[in-house]
C-alpha cells in the first residue's frame, strides 16, 4: 500500500504545473558618443549631423561634441546644441567623457594618448597614410576599433566606401570641368558638348562605384567618355547600370595611350590596398597627354595607377612639366563636406542604435555580420589579417577570440 501511494504521489508531482522561466528582456545600453573636431588637413566631414544627433538624444543616448567639430560642413554649435547635443570646449573633455568614440580620420599620436582604455573607436583606417606604432598603440589600450573601409552588409556591399565612392565620382568631374576653365588657370575648354562644338574626351579609368558615377556625370554633360578597367565583369555592369553602350576596354597599353593623347580629362579610380601595387599610367603615357588635360586621381590615398603620384595637401593641383593639371586629393568626398556628412550619418546612426540595443560592442559583433567584418582591433587584438600581413603583426581570428571570451 505504501509503495502504491509512493508511486501515486509520483505520478502527481510530475503532472503539477512547474514554474515556466521565461527569458529576461535585454536592457537597452545609454550610449555617450564622443565626436572630436578633425585635425587631418583638407578633412571637412563630420560623422553626425545636428538631425542624426536629435535622433540620438531622443532614444536616450548623450553625444559630445567639440567645439567647432562640424564648421567645415556649415554644421555649428548652436546647431547641435539644438539638437541636445553637448558642447565640448577641448578635446581632452571628450574622449575623457565618451564611451563610443566617433570620427572620420584615424586618431593622430596626440588623440592616442587622450583615448580611454577599452574605448570603442569607429573611423577610417586609411591603411596606406598609418604607421605600424599607430596599430599598436590603439592595441596596447585594450581598444576596441571599427573601420568604416571594412563594413560589409549582407549583400557583400560595402556601404560606407560606395557612398564616398559615388559622391566623389560626381566630384571628380566637377573639380575636372573647374581646372579645364580659364577661372582656374586652365585652357579654357568646356567639359562637356554644345552644338557644332566637339565633345570634350573623358577617360575614365576603373569601372566601380565612383567610375560608374564619373561615367554618368561626364554623360549627363555631353562629353564623349572611354572607360578602361582590368575587369571585364565590371565593364559589362558599369554599361548595364549606365544604361547604354560606351568606349569600354580592358587596361591594354596601346589602346589606353591613344585615349590619353586626346582626353581632355582623365579620372582615376583603380585602388589598391597594397602601396606597391603596379601602376598602369607611366611616366611616358602621361607625357603624351595635351598640354592642360586635367588628371584627377581618386586612387591617390589607396595605391594610385599613377607613376609619380603626387598628393595634393590643399586646394592646389601639382602641374607638370607639360602642362599637365594633377590634382590628387586622398578625400575627395570633402570638398562637398556637408552632404558627404549627411550620407555619414545616415549610415551611422542605425549603427549606434544597433549598438545600444545590443547592449555591447562584445554581442553586436556576434549579431551583426557587418560589425564583425568592420572590428579591426578587438580587445586590444589585433583581428584583421590584411593589417597584419600588411604591418607584420600578429593578429588573430574574431571567431575564436568571440568564442574565448
């Protein structure tokens, strides 16, 4: 009898209704994101806007800005002040006081030292212009780092670099029709067509995203365009996007010399990562060019196709010998600052708010594929191997380093 009840009461503790453990909700992180004003020459862009601000403050997050950090894209401080934006009068104040560090060119030796241990940086990285102490600087903080060149969503796109890329194709033959015109110094030849008057001559070299923009803003003024890229993939999606038929051809030499000796402008677009890629445009080939051609080398900052490529540190182009106008600014995009500041924010605002969802920078990259291929330096490590190869440093797999802590 008494094992019978034993079993009964058995039996009745298992069909009880149990204690259901439901999930906790996440927590949503308050973020305090530093922007400090840019100290790199010729750099005009902020990474938010007075608007990407407002929306920021109106989730609960604080943004510091400093002094002044958004005067060259005609953003002031009365306007992020508006915004609910916090005014910093020095640099110091902000790195001291942010969590989440937010610029445009990679931090200077002097930025470095102000930075907080296990603080989050987004920037560029500009592999090309950094020295090797710079990376392991950032790592001997225990930083946390996110470059805007290696964000990729889930279509493979990167979204920061084709946004730049699709501002600075339009800006290319801006800056080539101002150098043609005699205001400029130039010979005075409108790029671009009218009736009875030949077409101007634009070749465009590299058929990506600011090729294809070039292509279309060259188009859209009447030039006769020629397009040249290594990819014969990239001719064919460049003409379909374009929507007609052009000049296009792979980079073989002779084909490419004659369209140099009759271009008016040339704009190139083919960029490497490594500094010592080969060039495609000798020495020779731009010495046949006509005297007052314009050459405007996007590729300047990322491995230029240009033997001798000079940079240029302010508005000025370098000219040659021939006559011949360079003008190679690594940022192009800045020259138009505020809207190229606009495409930024739009950009990172969805980030952050990601960010403060997720808690911490630690889950972000494991749920977003996009994060994790833009994460750099992760807990002071470096996780990127094309940086390591690039500067002999050790680095290590974010997959197993994610697994491990």
């Amino acid at each position: 009898m008494d094992r019978h009840a034993s079993f009964f009461a058995m039996r009745q503790t298992r069909l009880m209704p149990q204690e259901e453990m439901l999930e906790t909700g996440r927590q949503r992180h308050r973020l305090t994101i530093g922007v400090p004003s840019e100290n790199m020459k010729m750099e005009n862009r902020v990474p938010l806007t007075p608007q990407g601000v407002e929306i920021l403050v109106q989730n609960g997050h604080q943004v510091i800005i400093e002094k002044g950090a958004g005067d060259a894209a005609n953003y002031f401080d009365s306007d992020f002040a508006a915004a609910g934006g916090i005014i910093a009068l020095s640099r110091q104040e902000v790195y001291k006081n942010s969590e989440v560090i937010l610029k445009i060119s990679p931090p200077s030796e002097e930025e470095m030292e102000l930075m907080q241990y296990n603080q989050l940086l987004f920037s560029f990285v500009y592999m090309l212009s950094q020295s090797r102490d710079s990376f392991i600087k950032l790592m001997s903080r225990r930083i946390n780092a996110v470059a805007y060149e290696f964000l990729k969503d889930e279509t493979g796109c990167y979204p920061v670099i084709r946004t730049m890329s699709e501002i600075e194709g339009y800006t290319a033959i801006q800056v080539a029709a101002e150098y043609l015109s005699k205001a400029h110094g130039g010979k005075g030849v409108l790029l671009g067509g009218i009736t009875g008057v030949s077409p101007s001559e634009v070749v465009i070299i590299g058929a990506g995203t600011a090729g294809e923009f070039a292509t279309k803003a060259a188009l859209g003024l009447g030039c006769q365009v020629k397009v040249f890229d290594n990819s014969y993939q990239n001719l064919r999606e460049l003409e379909r996007n374009v929507g007609q038929r052009l000049f296009t051809s792979i980079l073989h030499p002779q084909v490419l010399t004659k369209a140099l000796q009759s271009a008016d402008a040339v704009v190139a677009s083919l960029r490497y990562f490594e500094a010592d890629n080969g060039f495609f445009i000798t020495r020779e080939q731009i010495g046949k060019m006509k005297p007052g051609s314009v050459i405007v080398d996007l590729s300047v900052g990322s491995g230029s196709c240009f033997e001798d490529a000079q940079t240029c540190h302010s508005n000025h182009p370098y000219i040659n010998e021939r006559g011949i106008i360079h003008y190679s600014l690594p940022n192009l995009a800045s020259r138009v600052s505020r809207t190229a500041s606009i495409a930024l924010s739009n950009i990172f605002v969805p980030v952050l708010l990601k960010l403060a969802e997720a808690g911490d920078i630690h889950r972000l990259i494991k749920e977003d594929s996009s994060i994790c291929n833009g994460t750099y330096i992760y807990k002071g490590i470096l996780t990127n191997n094309h940086i390591g190869q690039q500067y002999a440093i050790p680095s290590k797999d974010i997959g197993l380093l994610l697994a491990a802590f």
